[in-house]
C-alpha cells in the first residue's frame, strides 16, 4: 500500500514522504519514516505476544 | 581417518530421513514411473498458467475495454518493447543488478544467519531486530538510500540487498540454531577439521533451509529492484513501467508485467525444484 502510495497517490502517509523528498524537506521525510517505523514494530510486536500469548496456552 | 569419515558421514543418516532418490546411470532410460511423475508434474505446471491466460482473455473479451488489454494485445506490446533498443538495454540493466543484489544478499545474510544462529545467545539477541527490519516496509527508506548514495546504480543495488538479506539471514539463522548439536559434539569429540564439517555435517544439515532463503531472498530483492526503479532511475523495466503508465500504453505495460513475471518466475521455479530435491535428499528444512 506504501508502495502505490508513493507512485501512483496524491494522499496517505507513502505520498507524504515522497512529497517531503521531493520538496528538500527532510525534517518531514524523517518524521514520516520514524512514523511508518514506529507503527509497523508495533503492529509487529503486538502479534509477536498474541502469537507468544497463544503458544503458552496450548503448552 | 578412514574410520572417522565413515562415522562422520554417518551421522545425518540417523535421521530417519527419506532415502535419497538414486541417479539413472549414464545411458540408462529414466525408470517409467519417475518419467511419468515428472510428465505430471511438467503437465500441472502449464495448466495453472494456461488456464490464468484462458481466463485473461474471456474477461478482457468481456470487459472489452481500452485499458484492459487480452494477452495477444500484451503479447505484441512486450513484442513491440524487445524490439526497441532502450528496452534491451534497460532489461539487461535489471537483470544485471538483480544478480548482483541478489549474490550480495545471499552471501552476506548467509554468513551473517550462520554466525549468529551457531551461538543461542546472539540468535535470541539479534532475532527480534532482524524481524522487525523484515517487517518494515522498506519502501518508506528508499528516500534515505537516494540521500546517502544518489541516483545511481548503487542506490538501487543497496535497496534491492536490503529486501533480500533479512529473510536469507533469518532463515538460515534459524536453520542453523536448530541443527542437532549431537553431530557438532560428535565432531569435536572426534578432532574433525572444518572442511569435513561442513561437508558432512553443515552443508547437508543447512542445504534445504539455504536452497529455501535463496529462493524468498530472489523475489524479494526483484520487488526491491523493480520498486527503486519506479521511483528514481533513468533506466531498468521498473523506469519503462512508469513510462508506459504515464503515456497510458496499457498494452505494453500488461507486456511487461509477463516479462517481469516471467524473469522472476524462471529462477524461482528452478530453486524450486532445486529446493524439494534437497529436502527429499537431506531431509526437511
């Protein structure tokens, strides 16, 4: 989503940091990277402990 | 020595692993019921595409649409593109810097997966990093490898290596925590030298889970090639995609996505095959 987002998309978070990109305005383009970061670790981690939470359950 | 290589390469055979399927001998035909698995096996394979292409072209028929083309329309599209020079070469550029990402990510998450795997320690330590570098969309760093190392060709080697190289060190990481440590112990117990050991012992024991990592690095590394294409380069079939998307020839895009698939199909059919015959040899991954 990420992907299309920065090609072929005029909004979303993917869009946002091309646009930074493209405009010299690294604060943002960090910004947004750090976001994208943050929010896929805890997605990732958050699945990490059900997966974790579900494997002690059935011992 | 005689007696320690025989008890070396005993060793993976107490695993109740599936007998290794013998070689016909030179001159030999192929024993019928192997030739006829392999006829079915080749015959499985054409079907799925055959029938994806059947069903292309009933509903591109029915759409019957400018900006749907059939498969003939890509056929002749793609046909059209291998034509033109500046396709040949932004092909070749692709295929080029695929093989060598790919080569770069194999090698170094490799060796990087074996170091860490051999110590229980540094695998626990390094696992969670290495996954979470996995599951970031890499996509969002491609503007910091533009900053740091420009518009060139090694910007998009190294986000290209970057897709590959977790996955192959993850997966061979993990193979290689999971090898049995009797034989390492009966290793050292018996003095063994480390070319023996790798023979004998590593390269059977890690050989599927490689063949495996290769096989998820290769797509993965062409995703990441293809992408920083897309978005900053002169040359290679990403560039030509974006092209064609902005002078909406729908014709030569769909052209280019079959060859596209078709670069990343070929390898990975290969590693396929490569990869159940390990596994049926050495064992599962």
């Amino acid at each position: 989503m990420l992907s299309s987002e920065f090609v072929l998309s005029t909004q979303g978070l993917g869009h946002f940091i091309s646009r930074a990109y493209n405009d010299f305005a690294f604060d943002d383009m960090y910004a947004g990277v750090l976001l994208v970061l943050v929010v896929a670790t805890v997605i990732n981690a958050v699945f990490g402990l059900l997966v974790a939470r579900r494997m002690r359950r059935a011992g | 020595m005689a007696s320690t290589a025989r008890t070396t390469n005993a060793a993976p055979e107490a695993n109740p692993a599936p007998p290794a399927p013998t070689t016909p001998k030179a001159g030999s035909t192929p024993h019928p019921t192997r030739r006829s698995a392999a006829m079915k096996s080749g015959a499985l394979l054409l079907i799925v595409p055959a029938v994806l292409f059947v069903a292309w072209a009933a509903l591109a028929a029915m759409v019957d649409s400018l900006v749907f083309p059939g498969p003939l329309d890509a056929v002749t599209g793609l046909l059209s593109d291998l034509g033109s020079e500046t396709f040949r070469t932004s092909a070749l550029s692709t295929v080029r810097l695929l093989l060598i990402s790919w080569a770069l990510a194999a090698a170094i998450g490799g060796l990087l997966g074996f170091a860490l795997g051999l110590s229980p320690f540094w695998a626990k330590v390094f696992q969670t990093p290495l996954f979470a570098f996995y599951s970031i969309p890499k996509v969002t760093l491609y503007p910091i490898f533009l900053l740091l190392l420009g518009v060139g060709e090694a910007g998009r080697i190294a986000f290209a290596f970057f897709h590959g190289v977790f996955p192959m060190a993850l997966l061979v990481m993990g193979a290689t925590a999971s090898l049995d440590t009797k034989y390492l112990k009966l290793a050292d117990a018996l003095c063994l030298p480390w070319h023996v050991r790798l023979r004998s012992i590593l390269l059977p024991a890690l050989l599927p889970s490689v063949v495996t990592a290769l096989r998820i690095a290769f797509g993965l590394t062409l995703l990441g090639l293809v992408l920083g294409e897309m978005f900053n380069s002169d040359i290679g079939l990403g560039r030509e995609l974006i092209d064609n998307v902005s002078q909406v020839s729908v014709d030569r895009i769909a052209g280019q996505v079959l060859f596209i698939a078709g670069i990343a199909l070929g390898p990975s059919l290969l590693l396929r095959w490569l990869e159940r015959r390990t596994t049926s040899r050495y064992g599962t991954p």
